[in-house]
C-alpha cells in the first residue's frame, strides 16, 4: 500500500512539472523579441510603400531607392526569422497552428508584393495601381500576426509586456501608414478612401499614444503608475513633439488642401517620428 501511495506521489509530482514547465511556452523576453520582430515587419509593410511611392512623386528618387532596397532585404530576413527562429538572438521558433497560418500567408503575400517593390527600385515604371490594391491585405495579415503573437504572450505569461510593445510598434506602422496615404492622394490613387484612412489613422495614432501614458481596459494596457511612467517619458515627448509638426500635414491632406509641396516635410518627420518610436518600443520591451 504505502509503495502503491509512493508511486501515486511521483507520477503527482511528475505531472506537476510538466503542467509547470508547459505553462509559459516563452520567456517574457523571448514574447518580446516575436512580438517587437513581427510589429517591426508590419510597420514595413507601411515603410517600404511610402518609399516605393516617393520615387514614384520623383521625391530624392535615389536615396529612397536605396532605402527601399534595405527595407526589402529586412523584410525578407525578418520574416524568415519569425518563420524559422533564431538561436543566436534567442529568438524560438513560433509553433501555434494559427499564428504560423498566418505567417504563411504572409509569406505568400510576399512573393506578389516584393516584385513591386523590386519593380520600384529598379524602374523605370512603377505600378501604383497595383501596389495600392495589394497593400491593403498585406498588412492586414501582418497585423493579425502582431497581435496573435500579443495575445499569445499575454496569455502565456500573465503579463500586458507584449500588448505594450504591441500598441507601441503600432504607432510606427501608422505614422507610415499616414505618409503613404499622401502619396496615394498626390498620385491621384484611391484619393477619397486614402482621405478616410488619413483620419482614422490619426485618430488611432493619438488614441494609442494616450493609451501607452493612462491606460486602456479596451487594449489591454493596465495604468502605469507615475514613478513608472516617468521612465518613459523622455521618449514619449521626443514623440509628442515630432508629432505637433507632422499632425497639420496629414489634416491638410484630410481637408483636400494638401499638395505635392507638403511631401518633403511629412517624410522628414516620417522618418523622425519613427526612429523616435523606435526607441520607446525597444525601451517597452526591456520592461516585461
């Protein structure tokens, strides 16, 4: 009996172990690097259309040509990482069923969308048309990506780390989001709807900014208290204050006032706002 009430204990124990070691797939740091890698690889989805349309409203062609060209080959390596893993950053191989269907079809996405890009570097012709109506589920998919990979890491962890660095790397995908959407309406492309998504993403990028600062029981973002939230407030200024100079240049184009003269300052500040971000998603994801 008592051998029989041993063995019972063991098996006990053993099960215990297991449900243990199984309850979080991920380390916190781990769900960080998928989820900042699969929001950075959405926010070129975004990136990579606003260079490709420069060139196409002749804006400092050649170096946005060679910008476009990094972010291809970024986007490529990238979503072969998210794919495959990689070890030497500590980096797991995703394997829930529904996050790698969508990676897959990201990837076949890809396949259609990468020679439009290529086509955008090595010219003459870009088709505008074309990259407007394949951009739109592209980065749909990529999204659903980011925040299946989200969940998944708060579920796993019992921690808001991933929505965190979630909603950040969003404000990057949409503060691209909004120059390509200029470009669209300069290049006389989908202009009403480009109108439209000019507003709704403005609206997204303010509402997630505050979100980060107070809080949000809608996206999952628990209130910071103020010690904490002062750590982050160097870069959510540096933000705050790019923003105040690129905001009257999106509503311009909301208005239908925006012209083909307004485009070099919205890609300046394109470009500033979102290495500014950068660094608050990176500074997020060393906190989880």
């Amino acid at each position: 009996m008592a051998k029989k009430t041993y063995l019972v204990l063991v098996m006990l124990l053993f099960t215990f172990l297991f449900i243990g070691t199984q309850a979080c797939a991920y380390t916190s740091e781990q769900w960080s690097l998928l989820v900042n890698l699969a929001g950075r690889e959405r926010m070129r989805t975004q990136k990579m259309t606003k260079e490709a349309l420069l060139i196409a409203v002749g804006h400092d062609a050649s170096k946005n040509k060679e910008t476009l060209k990094r972010t291809i080959e970024n986007f490529d390596t990238d979503l072969k990482r998210l794919i495959n893993g990689d070890s030497s950053v500590n980096l797991p191989q995703i394997n829930t069923a529904a996050i790698r269907t969508e990676l897959s079809s990201l990837s076949t996405q890809w396949e259609a969308y990468k020679k439009l890009m290529t086509q955008a570097v090595s010219g003459p012709q870009i088709d505008v048309a074309q990259i407007a109506v394949l951009n739109k589920p592209f980065t749909e998919t990529a999204n659903k990506c980011v925040f299946l990979l989200a969940e998944e890491g708060t579920k796993d962890t019992g921690k808001a780390g991933s929505n965190f660095v979630n909603y950040s790397g969003r404000l990057r995908v949409l503060s691209q989001m909004m120059t390509k959407d200029t470009l669209l309406i300069v290049l006389e492309q989908d202009k009403d709807a480009s109108m439209i998504n000019l507003q709704q993403s403005l609206d997204d990028f303010e509402k997630t900014l505050q979100a980060l600062q107070s809080g949000s029981e809608e996206l999952g973002l628990p209130k910071m208290s103020a010690v904490e939230l002062l750590k982050f407030k160097q870069e959510i200024t540096a933000i705050t204050d790019i923003w105040n100079l690129m905001k009257p240049g999106i509503q311009k184009f909301i208005a239908g006032t925006g012209t083909k003269t307004d485009i070099p300052d919205l890609a300046k500040h394109s470009s500033d706002i979102l290495a500014a971000i950068e660094v608050l998603v990176l500074k997020y994801g060393s906190r989880v």
